[in-house]
C-alpha cells in the first residue's frame, strides 16, 4: 500500500469517526448528565463519577411525568390510528380507481401538509373551545390530525400504486365486493407499510408541540414535549439540567429503540413521504 | 364506471370531511380573524377593522425583524444540512465495514423529538457549564465562555446549529437513496477515461442526483420557513431569532390579540403558499424544457 492510499484511507476513517461523534455524542451527553446529581452536574466529565438515578426519581416522585408520558401515549396512539383508518380507505380511492377529481385531491393533501400550524392556530382555538376540548386530550387528538392524516393519506397512496394490476382483475372476476377486495387482498399486503407508516406518524404526534403547548392548562394534562420545556427548577434562573437530561432520555430512548429495529421500513417510508420528524 | 366513481368518493369522505374540520375550516377562521380586532379572553366579541391589522403588520419593525430571521435562518440551516448531508450520504455510500452502524446513528438526531434536541443542546451551551464552551477553551479555539444563546449575534448561529443537527440525518437519507440508485457504469466508464473522484462527482453524480435533492432542500425550506419548536425552546421570543411563527404566535396567545395575531399568521402562510405554488410551476417548466432536450 503506497503512503498515499494509507494516507486517503486514514482520512476518510477519520471523516467516519467524527460523523458518528456528531450524531451520537449530544444524546451521550444527555444520558451522562442525567446520572449526575448535586453539583457533580456541573462539572464536565465525560464518565459520570458517582452514577445515580436520582434526578429519574425525582422526575417521577416530585413531578406528574409519568401522567405526561401516558397522555403523550395516549394521544399518539389515537390519533395515529384514526389516520391510519382513514388513511388507507382514501389511499384505497386514490391509489386503485381512477375518478376525475383525483389529482385534486392529492394535490390538495399534499398542501395541507405544507401548511404551517400557525395558520391554524387561532380557528383551531375557537374550534376545540366551542366543541368544550380546551384542555383535553381528545381536543389534542384532533389538532393532531393535521399533522399526521395527510402523512399517512400520501404515504399509503404512493404504496397501493405500486401494487400490480392483477391483484384486482383476478378478484373482480370472482365477484368479489370491492371492500372485501381491500380487506382481504390489499390489507395483508400493506402489513409493513402500515406499521412503518404508523410508527412514523406516531412520532409526528408524539413530538407535536405548538397544539399541546396552546391547548392544554394544566399539567395533568400535558404531554412529553410540553412537560419537558416548561420543567422548571426552585428559581427561574436555576433549571434542574439533571432531570430535564433524565426526562429526555426516557422520551427518546424507546423512540431510538424503535427507529433502530425497523430502520429499513423507515428509509423507505422517509423517502415516500419525505416527512421530517 | 359511474359506480367506481361513487365508490371512490365514498371512500374519501371521512378524510376529506375531517380534513375540512381540522385543516380548512380553521384556516378561513384565522383569515377571517385577521380582519376582526378579536381577543382570546372572549373570541365571541370583536368588531370588524377591514385591514387595518395588516397596515399595522406591515409598519411593524418587530414584524420585518421577525422575517429577516426567518429567511436568515432557513437559508444557514437548509444551505448547511445540504452541504453536510451530501458528505455523510456519500461517505455511508462507499463501501466500508460498519456501513450499518454508520446509518443507524444518523438515524439518532432524527428520532430524537425537537423540543428534546433543542434541550440537550441548550444544555450543551450552557455558558457556564455547558461541554461545547469546556471543549472550545481546552482545544484553545476560544479564551472566554461565550454566551451561545444569549449574545444577540450568536444565538442565531446557534439555534441553526441545533436544526442543522437535527435535521441533517433527513436530508442525508433522502440523498442516499438517491446515490444507491445510480449506474455504477457510468463511474466504470469515468475512471477509464481518466476522471477523477471530485470531477466524477461534479460531473456525473450531483447532475444525476439533482432531483432527489431539489425535492429534499425544497421540503426542508418548506419545513424551516414555518420553524416555531426549536426557536421557542432555546430562545423564547427573543427578538434575536424570533420568527414568524414565533412572532405571531406571541401576539396570540401571550399579548391575547387573536386579530393581529391571525394577520401575522395569515401573512406567513400567503407567503409559503407563494413559494410553494412558484415551486411546484418552476419544476413543471422545468420538467418540460429537459424533456424538449431529449
């Protein structure tokens, strides 16, 4: 091997070790404060010198977190399945029958997904106020719709037009109904994208911030995000860094855990829908 | 095939009746709230002021402040996570050991929630004990410790950073995918000829992947255009990074002034409607011009 070649290679080593220290070492960092309790928080070691789970307890003990994390998993989920729901019966229209309107239609999906929350704000607020959700989780679960029915509406659409033709030919022939055509032929065949499109909606909801932050009064009934903002210590000045560190380990870990197992599922899912988290 | 039709539209109305609840039918609300001098203690009661909210809007410098950052910081952040997505898709493209591991961990920041993020590094800038200014001074790159979120100049380079963090992994994948489909012929062909790696790649990659990336800068444009999350989170309404979204909603909720607050709002999603419509034209005519030159 020539010194060149020795001398490329080392760098481009080099370039991969400090793409995985970028990517990886905030979430390191947060683990490391959070098992740092006292004044040992502020000292920077890179190995937590006396580990301790004590700012998780006091998160759970002194604090509604666990409420927060049960109403964020309530929210989520509801509303990720609600637009899985309708989501896949619209994508059925949109992906399988041609009608005029469609493009329409489509076009006008996409769009909603363009629209900035803000510009829903305040006819939202009247909205949840005159139907009596200020400071629900149901009220919750409805702003999140915006966010996560149209994802899921695009998402499985651009799936079900890639499925064959034949699928339905061969069923129509045998007179099937065209709801039992979508149960039984094209449900079991969106298994997968239903649980990648799902999981990735799941993470829209449950990241939501502006609605929850707006929406909601009381503690009881905030979720994750809002929890983990507005966590404050004895003085304004003085934020308990150790539990807002403990607080957002818990939140991501799971959320790691998942992206991590079905990282493939998501690629493709990112790239058909081209969705930020 | 009348039939079909009726079916389809049965199968569309729960989405499009929902969709008009929760997407049109607030969105009128809030245009038609930005021409009323409504309050958020009593939506009920307001008197129509014509455009009068808007005139105000638009003589506001607090307004004009709020959309200098915002184009500020969608130009830094989107031009940043461009630039570093297409390094990291290119290194995880080239074939190495551990090439799973690499994308597995630039799948971390993208799971991570933004509020959660704009934590962690709120923390991590810390001018007192936050590592970024411990790193900085042992490394000797700066003698002080600088007030990353506080400094009317730095705070925004900083929350910039924040996003570009969090949002690179996105644009990274989507440029991957792009890679991953290219013809591995053509590099063959390249390197017989003599090309090189940077010429190859100025000259036969980016042109092939250009699509693929529009696509990306134009959905994380789109994306930074709207930004509230992390700006809220790491520098409240300070008028330093404030955006629009930031802006307007201060004027909703926290000064209670649903008219002027709805102007704000109506104003910043004209203005991503414009961009989007000039978008999807632009690529329309363009689309047809490269189909001419074939």
């Amino acid at each position: 091997m020539t010194p060149l070649v020795l001398l490329r290679r080392f760098l481009f080593y080099a370039l991969v070790a400090a793409i995985l220290f970028y990517t990886v070492f905030p979430f390191y960092w947060a683990i490391v404060s959070s098992l740092k309790s006292g004044s040992a928080i502020f000292r920077v070691e890179f190995l937590p010198a006396a580990p301790t789970l004590e700012n998780y307890r006091a998160l759970f003990a002194e604090q509604s977190f666990a409420r927060n994390i049960v109403n964020s998993l309530f929210v989520a989920s509801v509303a990720t399945a609600i637009s899985l729901a309708l989501g896949v019966t619209a994508a059925y229209a949109l992906g399988r029958i041609k009608f005029r309107g469609r493009a329409a239609i489509l076009f006008a999906v996409l769009s909603i997904s363009m629209f900035p929350q803000i510009a829903v704000l305040s006819g939202l607020f009247e909205l949840i106020r005159a139907a009596g959700l200020y400071n629900s989780l149901t009220g919750l679960i409805f702003s999140n719709l915006i966010l996560t029915l149209p994802f899921t509406t695009w998402v499985l659409t651009a799936f079900l037009r890639e499925l064959p033709r034949e699928l339905e030919d061969s069923a129509v022939m045998d007179c099937a109904s065209s709801f039992r055509i979508m149960t039984e032929i094209f449900l079991p065949l969106m298994a997968p994208a239903l649980a990648a499109t799902g999981l990735l909606a799941f993470i829209l909801a449950w990241n939501e911030f502006l609605f929850a932050l707006t929406f909601t009064l009381s503690n009881e009934k905030r979720t994750v995000p809002v929890a983990i903002a507005l966590i404050t210590g004895a003085s304004a000045y003085e934020l308990p860094w150790g539990r807002v560190m403990a607080a957002s380990v818990i939140v991501t870990a799971p959320l790691i855990a998942l992206v991590l197992l079905l990282q493939r599922h998501i690629v493709s899912g990112l790239v058909a829908g081209a969705v930020k988290g | 095939m009348m039939a079909r039709t009726r079916l389809a539209w049965a199968y569309l109305a729960p989405l499009l009746i929902t969709l008009a609840l929760v997407a049109a039918w607030p969105l009128l609300r809030t245009i038609a709230f930005s021409l009323t001098d409504a309050n958020l203690s009593d939506l009920s009661q307001w008197q129509f002021v014509g455009l009068a909210n808007y005139a105000y809007l638009l003589s506001d410098p607090q307004w004009w402040r709020a959309v200098g950052n915002t184009l500020l910081f969608t130009l830094l952040s989107v031009g940043l996570e461009t630039i570093l997505g297409l390094v990291i898709a290119l290194t995880i493209n080239a074939h190495m050991p551990g090439r799973g591991l690499v994308r597995a961990a630039i799948l971390i920041p993208w799971a991570i929630p933004t509020v959660v993020s704009a934590k962690m590094w709120a923390w991590m800038l810390h001018d007192l004990y936050g590592v970024v200014n411990v790193l900085l001074m042992n490394l000797g790159l700066i003698d002080r410790p600088w007030a990353w979120l506080a400094d009317p100049t730095l705070s925004m380079a900083a929350v910039v950073l924040v996003d570009v963090w969090k949002a690179t992994p996105f644009m990274a994948l989507l440029i991957l995918a792009a890679l991953q489909v290219l013809p591995l012929d053509i590099y063959e062909a390249a390197r017989v000829d003599g090309i090189g790696p940077v010429k190859s790649f100025f000259h036969i990659t980016l042109p092939l992947i250009r699509p693929a990336l529009l696509i990306a800068v134009i959905f994380r444009s789109l994306d930074a255009l709207r930004v509230f999350d992390v700006i809220y989170v790491l520098t409240g309404n300070n008028e330093n990074t404030a955006t629009m979204s930031v802006y307007a909603r201060q004027q909703l909720v926290d000064f209670q002034d649903v008219g002027f607050g709805s102007t704000a709002a109506t104003c910043l999603f004209v203005i991503i409607a414009l961009i989007t419509t000039a978008v999807i034209t632009l690529g329309r005519v363009h689309v047809s011009a490269s189909g001419n030159d074939r």
